[in-house]
C-alpha cells in the first residue's frame, strides 16, 4: 500500500479513471508533458496517449465549453483549470451551460465533466494563484462542489465525481498538496458524494470547515484540548450539496458552532450554514454562531497571505469567546 | 523584409439574384427533386416565420427570432450535413433543424417560453438554441474532438452571427479547431446587423472569413442567398473535414430582413434604403426563377406548396397550443440525476404556491 501525498492521490485516481474507462479524457494547459504545474497529471499522457490526455490552448473559456461538447458526445472529460484566479473566463461555460444542459435539454444531453482546480493560498504564489472562489460555484443549481483534504479521500472522491453523470467541480487545497501522506489503497472504490466527515468527536462546540483551513482548524481543537475544550471537527468536504444533517447532529450535541473559512466573510459559504442552523436548530445553540474567515479584501499578494488566512490563534479565540457566551 | 505569410479569401457564387447560374452548377442543382426539396423547406420557413411572429404580437408565443432572409443558407447548410452530423446552432437557424428532424412544434414550444421543445425527438445529438452568443462554437469543437478520439467519421457544425465573431468563445473554438484539425465547420451567419450595430462597426477585417485564417483555419465567403452555392460550400467543406483534412471557416453573406427579434424595432437603426435594396436579393425568389426556368416550378405548384404549407403550420401550431401544462416541477425535473437532499422540499413548496399550471402562451 503506497504512502501518498493528496496530489499523488490525484494522479492515482486519474489513472484508474483513465484506465477503466475508455471514455474518460484529461485535458488541460500543461497536463500532458509536463504532467500538471503541480505534477498531478504526471506521466498520464505517456501512459494514455496524446488524445486522451491532451494539452489544450491556454483558454480556460474554452477547456470548458469544450468539455461541454465531448460530455455531450458520451465522453467523461476532467478538465483542469491551472490556479483558481483563472476561473473566470470558464465560468460562463460552467454556469450557462454545463449546470443547465440537463435541464434545459429535459434530460435528452448531459453533462458529466469533472472540473478540478487549486483552491485557497498560503504557498507564496503569483498574483491571482490563491484564490478561494467557491460560492461562485456553490450559488449555481446543477453543479455538484467537491473539496477533498486528505490523499485517500481525494482518490475515492475523485472516482465518485469522474463516475456522477452530471457536472462536479473539485477543488483541491493547494496548501495540502505535500502536506501529509497517507497509505491510499489503489482498488478503484469510489467514496460516497455529498457527505461531511466528523474528523474529531467532541462535546463543547463544533468547528465546521473545509479546504486548507482544515489544517489550522485540527491544529486549534489540539490546542484546545489541552484547555479541558472539546472540539468536533468537521470537514466539510461536499460545498455544494452541504451536508446540513450531519451539521445539525453535531451543533444538538455540543450547542455551539464556529464556522472556519479562508474564503471572504461577506457572502461566504459559512453564512448559508449559519442560516440553516437559525432556521432549524436555533434552540439547540447555547451561543451565537461564529465565523472565522478571510477578510473582506482582496486576496493579498503572498506577503500578506499569512495575515489574510485565519490563524490557529484567531480559531481558539473564537472558540474560546463562544464558549463565555 | 520577406512576406512570411499571405492569404486571399475566395467568394462564392453560382446563382446571382436573377436566378442565373454564373457558373458550372454542381450535380444536385440539376436534380429536380433535390432543388424542389430545398426550396420547398425554403417556402416553409418564411410562412412559418410570418406566423410565430403573428403569435407573438396576439400574445401567443414569447419573444421569438424570426428567419426571413436567411433561408438559403439555412437550408442548404441542413442539405449539406449528414444525419450523424452534430449542429450547435444559435436561436433562428430553423432551415437547418426542421431538414435535420426538429419540428415546427419543438420551435413553438421552446419561443413559449417551455424548454421541452429543446427535447428534439429528432435529431438526439444536436444542440439545443444558444442565447450566450458565441458560446456554441467551444461545444461543436468539443463535439468535433470527441469524433476525432473516437476515429467516427462524422462532422460538427457551428452557426454564428457576424457579431458573434467578436466574441473570445470563437477564436478559442476556432484555434483548438486548427490546432487539433478537428472536423467542424464554422458557419458565420453575416446578415449585416448585430441587433443594431452594423457589421461594418463590428470588426475592421474585409470580410468575416478571414477571422478563420488568423486562427489557422481556412475561410471561404460565399453568397448566402444563393441556395445552390452555399450547399456546394458546405458539402465541400464538410467532405474535407470529414476525411480528416481539418476545419473550415464559411461565411455566408445575406441579410436579416427582419428585426432581431419580436422585442426589437430596426427601423429606429436601420436605413429603410438598405432594407428595400435587400429585398431585391432575397433568397426565395431566385431559387424560384431557377426553378421555373428549368421547367419545375410554376404558380400553380406554388399555390399548392403554401396551401400545403399552411396547413402543415397549423398543425404545429395546434400542437404546442395543447401540449401538456407545464408544471413547478418541471423546474426540479432534469436537474441531477441524482438530486440533492435539499431540492425535494423545494419542489414540495413550489407546488404547493406555485400556480397549477403556468399560463399557456
């Protein structure tokens, strides 16, 4: 059982993708040769030839729309879109079309495309490369939200989105590409879509997060441990569908909830699930509902990112404030 | 200074707007029953576009893109692809669809606002009507890349408009297209307005044609009145791309003659002069000149093709006029195939507020 890392989990996934099923397709810009920017996709076009692991012009528009087309023809296209600042441009294929073709189509075309991109920053990239953009796609019906945090999960998830017969975008936490490895059994199972994972029982409060910011988010409810507080912690992994069940489940237990997000506050998605928790378990909460999340700002250059991230300390401090509410 | 690279774009015509030939004509303008063919869808379309837009002004249809002027190219487009071809039309090329398979029902049913008619029954792998213009042409290369893995020896065709051209979407689909030697044809529908900018303040480039070259991909004009010479580009086109020689760029040139849509009002933008003078181009009334000068057409046949016409529209128009209502849930259905948790108490609530049936235009 090999000992991977979440972008090596990728490549795994990738390749029994490709290797099981002759109408998936990986494309991208720098897929091919150079196996990904971030190495994902090595040594897949060398295994799997030109065309079905191509390199595309350098226009996210495009990788997209042409996406929407193969899908439309019965192929399973997973796309890739180089850094999350560069998602613009694809998202009126994504929105107008790949979320709607079912729909507006009565079920006659489909579109089963995988997106997947980096998501979140703190690895001192360019302008542009740390971007934490996901209500843009949480907001649109018809889009399954993906964001894995660990390497097994990230295979398993990876496989259940290639498989959905309908459009999943997948972000992968940059900051967790190398982080950590984990044995990752190559069977080819696919994990259950639209589930939470409760990474950490605990019976004070629960701290819901999701991405990179899981990394901080363990590493407070370690801290707080040894205060005698007892965090749950749960990933989140599934942005769109939210898993409110699993949510509610906790929040009844513990009567307190933090929100943990690197993305900005306003509009951000810890505040869809901090109205569903208003709207559905307002008399189990103890204390208000707290989020602690990026700043209403641009997302700075790298030498400001730290400062932009929620640290381990501004988490405990939340934490610490519900629980004297 | 050395030239590094030159190009010529070359313009079509067989039929001039007299209805004579200005050429040697391809073998199918001297088959009766191919021409008759074509120009009877060409007679279909412009009654069935004068009464969708009659459906629309007594409250009947939604906004609706009307067609007339651009017949010829539309049929002959429809005439040149095979069944197993792929369209990505944008929203007024009913010539194409109606000889691919869509019916005059599906049409009225869509411009009433009601997407089951972009259920086709006939043809399952076209597209449906594209509004986000320009964002068509990255799915027929897309369609254009799935025929090239898989080794099928089928075509992609991709309508747009003049204004379209202008669109990032179209260079993209175009360059991946040369890039890649997909088979796909681009079709730019030239018909001299974007709504209200004319084509002359859409681009500084002689002719949309050559929009293909600077992508890699050859262009070719052709006169889109000319119902003989489009279908003689188109079939050229597509054989070439079908036997793996790469895409084509063709554009047609004709002209909207009507408004861009029923919401729309040219004459506040558009010289009545240049509409008269367009008039006198049209496509109908040449092909009918060739037709009767080869001794297949005359007023008797053409009474009878618009009575038969007529009745064929009204039947369409009964059809979507008593489709089934469509309900709230029409909005839940189709969504995933496998929905989330969330949308089943939605939907419970949208029917339980939300009308019956929505009304029927």
């Amino acid at each position: 059982m090999p000992r991977v890392t979440l972008v090596e989990g990728i490549n795994l996934a990738l390749a029994r993708a490709l290797s099981d099923d002759p109408d998936v397709v990986v494309l991208g810009e720098d897929v091919g040769v150079n196996g990904g920017v971030f190495r994902a996709t090595a040594g897949l076009q060398e295994r799997f030839g030109t065309l079905r692991v191509q390199d595309t012009p350098l226009a996210e528009g495009l990788i997209a729309g042409m996406s929407v087309g193969m899908a439309a023809q019965g192929l399973k296209p997973v796309a890739e879109i180089q850094f999350m600042g560069f998602l613009y441009p694809a998202l009126d294929q994504i929105a107008n079309h790949m979320a709607r073709q079912r729909n507006r189509t009565r079920g006659r075309l489909t579109c089963p495309v995988v997106i997947r991109m980096p998501h979140g920053g703190g690895i001192h990239a360019p302008e542009h490369h740390s971007e934490s953009l996901e209500v843009l796609l949480c907001h649109h019906a018809g889009l399954r939200v993906l964001c894995p945090t660990t390497p097994a999960r990230a295979y398993g998830l990876l496989l259940a989105a290639i498989r959905d017969p309908d459009p999943v975008i997948f972000l992968e936490p940059t900051r967790l590409y190398r982080m950590a490895r984990q044995d990752v059994v190559d069977d080819g199972i696919a994990l259950p879509l639209d589930r939470a994972e409760v990474l950490r029982e605990g019976d004070d409060v629960t701290l819901v997060s999701w991405g990179a910011m899981i990394h901080e988010t363990s590493q407070a409810a370690e801290l707080l441990a040894r205060e005698n507080i007892g965090c749950e912690v749960i990933d989140l992994t599934s942005l769109s569908p939210i898993d409110h069940d699993t949510i509610l489940a906790s929040v009844a237990h513990t009567g307190r909830l933090v929100i943990v997000h690197e993305a900005a506050r306003h509009a951000g998605l810890g505040a869809e699930i901090a109205a569903t928790v208003a709207e559905q378990a307002l008399y189990d909460l103890l204390a208000p509902v707290q989020r602690v999340t990026g700043y209403d700002t641009v997302m700075p250059y790298f030498a400001l990112e730290r400062a932009y991230i929620p640290s381990v300390e501004r988490i405990c401090d939340a934490v610490r404030d519900t629980l004297r509410a | 200074m050395k030239t590094v690279a030159e190009f010529a774009i070359a313009y079509e015509q067989l039929l001039d707007g007299e209805g004579r030939a200005t050429a040697a004509l391809p073998a199918f303008a001297a088959d009766e029953g191919q021409m008759l063919a074509m120009y009877r869808m060409m007679v279909l379309c412009r009654l069935f576009d004068a009464k969708a837009i009659n459906l629309q002004r007594t409250g009947k249809l939604g906004t609706y893109a009307p067609c007339t002027g651009h017949e010829a190219t539309h049929v002959a487009v429809g005439a040149a692809m095979r069944a197993e071809d792929v369209l990505c039309p944008v929203y007024r090329e009913y010539g194409t669809q109606i000889w691919r398979g869509v019916t005059l029902t599906e049409i009225l049913t869509y411009w009433a606002g009601d997407e089951r008619g972009t259920n086709f029954a006939v043809p399952r792998d076209d597209f449906p009507w594209c509004v986000p213009i320009g964002s068509q042409t990255p799915h027929a290369a897309g369609v254009a890349m799935a025929f090239k893995i898989r080794g099928e020896p089928r075509c992609a065709v991709a309508y747009i408009g003049d204004g379209g051209t202008s669109q990032g979407a179209f260079h993209e689909a175009v360059n991946l297209a040369g890039a890649q030697q997909l088979p796909v044809v681009f079709v730019i529908v030239n018909n001299g307005w974007a709504i209200s900018v004319p084509a002359s303040a859409q681009t500084g480039a002689q002719t949309f044609a050559q929009k293909g070259l600077g992508n890699g991909v050859p262009g070719i004009q052709v006169d889109g009145n000319d119902v003989i010479g489009v279908r003689k580009v188109m079939e050229d086109a597509l054989d070439r791309a079908r036997q793996g020689d790469g895409p084509m760029v063709v554009e047609a040139v004709t002209y909207r003659l009507s408004d861009h849509t029923t919401a729309d009002d040219a004459s506040r933008y558009r010289p009545a002069a240049e509409l008269e003078a367009a008039w006198k181009l049209e496509p109908l009334l040449r092909t009918r000149r060739y037709l009767t000068a080869q001794g297949w057409w005359d007023d008797e046949r053409e009474a009878q093709l618009r009575a038969e016409c007529a009745v064929r529209i009204e039947e369409a128009v009964h059809g979507y006029q008593h489709r089934s209502p469509a309900g709230p849930d029409h909005m839940f259905e189709h969504l995933f195939a496998n929905p989330p948790a969330r949308l089943a108490p939605q939907r419970d609530n949208a029917r339980r507020y939300g009308p019956s049936a929505l009304r029927q235009h």
